[in-house]
C-alpha cells in the first residue's frame, strides 16, 4: 500500500518507553510542537493508569489552547445509498439484497436541508455510496451540493457544504470545488494492506492504493481541506494510527500540509453483516481515549472529528480530550430526516447511532460542561483554510477569530432555535466567555450582537 512501510511501523510498536520519556514528550506536545511517529509509538504503548492521566490532561491543555472551549457541530445528509462497492462490514455493500436502494432527488435534497435548518443546522455533511466516476454521477454530487445551498428556512442557510463521496479524478474534483464545497473526507478504512484486501471484496474500492490516490487528487484540484481516517476495530488500533500518522507525513512533505480534520470511527453493526457485529479487534472505551488524547498530540493543529456511532456519555468525555467536531441527530439513511417518515430506517442504513439526543440535547450538555457550541464557516468563505489556516493556527491568531465568530453563531441558535432551558445556559455561558475577551473582540461582539437582535444574520470576522 501507497505510503505505508508496514514493516517500518511494526518495529516502532515494539518500542517501550519509560516515565521520563513519556513526560518529556507530553512538555514537547505542551508547547504545540508536531510529534515524530516514534514519539506517537512511544505514548501509544503507554498502559500505566497514571500516566495516561497525564495524557489525557496535556491533550485537553493543547485542545483548549489551540481551539478555545470551541465544538463545532455538523449533521450527516445522505443522499444515496447505492453502492458498486462490497464491503464485509457495510450496511451499503452491493452484495446485501435486503438493503432497501435510494437515491434522493435534488428536490428531496433540499427538503432534507430545509428539515435540517428549521431545527438550527448550518453546516452538512453530505454523503453518498460509491456510484462510480461516470459524468452523470459527477453532475449528481454537483447538483446535490447546490441544491443543500439553495436551500431556505425563514431566511436560514447552509453555510457550509462538506462531502464524503468515492475516490474521482482530479477532473471532477474541480467540478466538486467550483460548487463551494469545503472539506473533502474519505476514509482508507484499512492501512493494513492483507486486512483491506480481505474486507473489500469487489468493486473500485477492492484496490487500496485507489483510496489513497482521492486525496492526492483532491490536492492537485485545489481543494486544500481534506478529512482522513481509519475505521477502527479492522484491524490493530495502534497500526492504524501509525499507519495513518505516516500517511499525513507523506501528505505534508508532498503538499505542504496534510489533512484539515481527521475521524476515527468505531465499527458499529450494520444490515446484512455478521462481521460488523462482531469486530476483530475490539477497542475498550479506556483503549479509544487514548488514541483520541495521542492523536490531538501528534498532530496538535487537525481537526479531530466524532460522530453519533459513539454514546453520548463517551462523546461528552471526549470533547474534554480533543475532539473539536462532532455531529449531531444523524440519520444514516436516505430521507432519513423526512418529518413524517415512512422509510425502513433498518433496512437502509450504513450502520447503528448511538447518540440519539437532538441539537437541543447536545447543545445543552456542551454548555454544561463549558464549551461553546459552534455553527460558524467563517474559515472557509475568508479563505482561511489549508496553509491559510495553518498560519493563524500556529501563533496562535485562530483562536480569537474563532472564539467570537462561535459566540456569534451560538446567539443566533439561541435566539432562533433554542428551546428556554437551552437559552438560559447559552446567554450564562456567553457573559462568562465575555468576561475573557479583549476590548476589540469586545467591542466586534457587542456590534454583532446588536445587529441579531435586530434581525440581521450571519455576520463573521
């Protein structure tokens, strides 16, 4: 496989570590420095209870220095299920009779927008099984890009577009751009090359190297944002971090920068596969914090993204350890958001939800615990994405930014979306945050502020 020295990552998960170098390498991660993968194996082998709590609070200090008390949130929107691929632990694989095939119309799209955005929604991920590269399918994901835009409830749109679609050449990569999308997210699933080949049993996706290919596709197309990861639990955890951390390397040395966000995804049970029920290489909960603490202190500066596959009592706990992302109320299916819903959610979804709590819900529990609930796209319509954005990131510039913009998107949810608890909690929340601003963001705030309470939207610096 592409980028991948297997046996250049089996030696380094041999490498044991004392204390002493655990702690000096948690002093390098405090000050935002990039890890070597030999310091990533190192704090991988970790499995004394003690240190890992001082993992676990040197990831949460780089977390809130380098992204503030900021958790942005976004929702799935799948549009088709329709796969050539087969996969032994998808709920979309072309071999599994039972699954019920949709694909939306761009009418049906913008309805399943419009759904989205009278319950607070600004920014979609939108996501589609494997069609193929042909034009008709290229023109489809176009289409269905402009037609989440063009959406509209009460004066409320998407503000951000991002997708999760098949490997396409670099061609139709442009096409995608031209449309406004933001990120681009595919995931190897698999780094471990005999483990990729076996699950993937026909289609496109059977080659590994194809996969990889995508990103540097996407690259060469101009799009500068892109979201990688494993599917955790195919194959050994520790492998598939490593092998993920020296695909970015190979991204960085060859782009200049490597990817705007990462997931790490569990394997959740699906429709039609034994496999996905009962996963190879399981991960404990105590497991999948670690991997989650390590990676924000890898690489200190990439989004780290959790979805609704997880509890909500697990993603409560790992916003606190370097999750910057997270979803929330996902559908899993096609017309999964319609209000009056007659479809067989069970028959036509990829894999299981474990969250099932509503905007409102998650929105809640983050302010709860501190954190400011974030709608804001202002990155990506300022061009502050790729190097862009790695240049404010690393002074340290990003956070301010970010901070108000997230404030400001916070006070439109609460004022047009929030039921009253919620809104309580927000405005105490917002006062606190207030109270650590300096007089220019201050005064940036206050004018945004006045300016909602008059009617007026999405404003950002």
């Amino acid at each position: 496989m592409k980028h991948v020295d297997e046996a250049k990552i089996n030696a380094l998960l041999e490498i044991k570590t004392t204390e002493k170098e655990v702690v000096d390498i948690l002093e390098k991660t405090k000050q935002l420095k990039r890890l070597s993968l030999e310091e990533s194996a190192k704090l991988l082998s970790v499995e004394e209870p003690d240190l890992l709590q001082k993992i676990y609070a040197v990831a949460s200090y780089v977390k809130n220095t380098i992204y503030g008390k900021r958790v942005v949130l976004f929702v799935p929107l799948y549009i088709s299920n329709f796969c050539a691929n087969s996969c032994v632990y998808c709920g979309f694989a072309s071999s599994d009779k039972l699954t019920v095939r949709k694909k939306l119309t761009f009418d049906e799209i913008k309805e399943q927008t419009r759904v989205l955005l009278k319950r607070g929604h600004k920014r979609i991920l939108m996501v589609a099984g494997d069609m193929g590269q042909s034009k008709e399918n290229i023109d489809y994901y176009v289409g269905a890009v402009k037609a989440i835009y063009s959406a509209d409830y009460k004066g409320n749109k998407v503000r951000r577009v991002n997708v999760n679609v098949a490997p396409m050449s670099v061609e139709n990569f442009k096409k995608l751009k031209e449309a406004g999308i933001g990120t681009y997210q595919i995931f190897q699933e698999t780094y471990h090359e005999t483990t990729y080949r076996n699950l993937h049993v026909a289609g496109a996706k059977i080659d590994p190297d194809n996969r990889l290919d995508a990103i540097d596709n996407a690259f060469r197309a101009g799009i500068d944002d892109i979201g990688i990861g494993p599917l955790l639990e195919l194959y050994k955890s520790n492998f598939e971090i490593l092998a993920m951390l020296m695909h970015i390397e190979y991204l960085e040395k060859t782009y200049g920068l490597g990817p705007h966000t990462i997931s790490v995804p569990r394997i959740e049970p699906a429709p039609g596969s034994d496999y996905a029920s009962k996963p190879e290489y399981p991960i404990t909960d105590e497991e999948f914090k670690k991997i989650v603490s390590i990676l924000r202190l890898s690489v200190p500066y990439t989004g780290i993204i959790m979805s609704t596959r997880e509890t909500a009592e697990l993603r409560d706990i790992l916003v606190n350890l370097g999750v910057s992302q997270i979803s929330a109320e996902s559908k899993v299916t096609p017309g999964g958001y319609e209000e009056n819903s007659v479809h067989n959610d069970k028959l036509e979804r990829q894999f299981s939800v474990n969250d099932q709590r509503s905007l409102n819900e998650i929105v809640k529990s983050l302010l709860l615990q501190g954190f400011i609930p974030s709608f804001c796209a202002a990155c990506y319509r300022k061009n502050r994405t790729g190097e862009n954005f790695m240049d404010l990131a690393k002074p340290g510039e990003i956070k301010r930014i970010c901070d108000i913009n997230a404030l400001v998107t916070l006070k439109e949810f609460l004022e047009d979306f929030a039921i009253p608890e919620v809104k309580e909690l927000g405005y105490k929340l917002i006062e606190e945050h207030k109270a650590t601003l300096d007089n220019t963001s201050t005064n940036i705030l206050e004018k945004f502020f006045s300016d909602i309470d008059n009617g007026v939207r999405d404003e950002y610096v």
